[in-house]
C-alpha cells in the first residue's frame, strides 16, 4: 500500500497523509482470501491417502478389572523394597 504524503487540495482544503491500495489490490486480495477460505473450508477432511476407510484405534482394557486388596499391596510393597536399593549407610552406624 502505498503512502500519500499531506497536501492541499485545489478549493482550500488540507488533506492528511494516508495509505492508499495501488490499483487492482483489493480484487486480487479479495480473490486470494475466497481461494484460501475454500481451500481451508473444503479441505480433505479426515480421508487416507490410501482411498479406504480410516482406522479405528483398538481397545486395550482387559474386563473384567480386579483390583489388589490392601493386605496384597502392603505385603508386595515390604518384600519389594528390601534389597532393590543399597543403603548408602550401614545400619550400625545409625
């Protein structure tokens, strides 16, 4: 766009600078948004390059779901945790 510079018109009256588009801007930018919104409205959508139809995830849930009781987990959490992890301090010297 170009800028035009203040200037006084021929009957007296001041014109402040403006921008101006040049000639034929506002058709082709007109033209290039109603492409661009067709291309995005009109869009492949969710079709495969393939051609077929889209693959569904699978599901992994295995029913039913059972749960550990409370005495399970408590007694698999104190055998787990002697000697997965070396103690950095002897216990005598504790």
């Amino acid at each position: 766009m170009p800028w035009v510079r203040p200037y006084v018109r021929s009957d007296g009256t001041p014109v402040r600078g403006h921008s101006r588009w040049a000639a034929g801007a506002r058709r082709e930018t007109t033209i290039f948004a109603v492409v661009a919104l067709a291309v995005v409205g009109f869009g492949n959508g969710n079709a495969p390059a393939s051609g077929g139809a889209s693959p569904r995830p699978q599901s992994t849930v295995h029913y039913p779901i059972k749960f550990d009781t409370v005495d399970t987990l408590k007694g698999a959490a104190a055998s787990a945790a002697h000697g997965v992890v070396p103690d950095p301090v002897p216990v005598s010297r504790r």
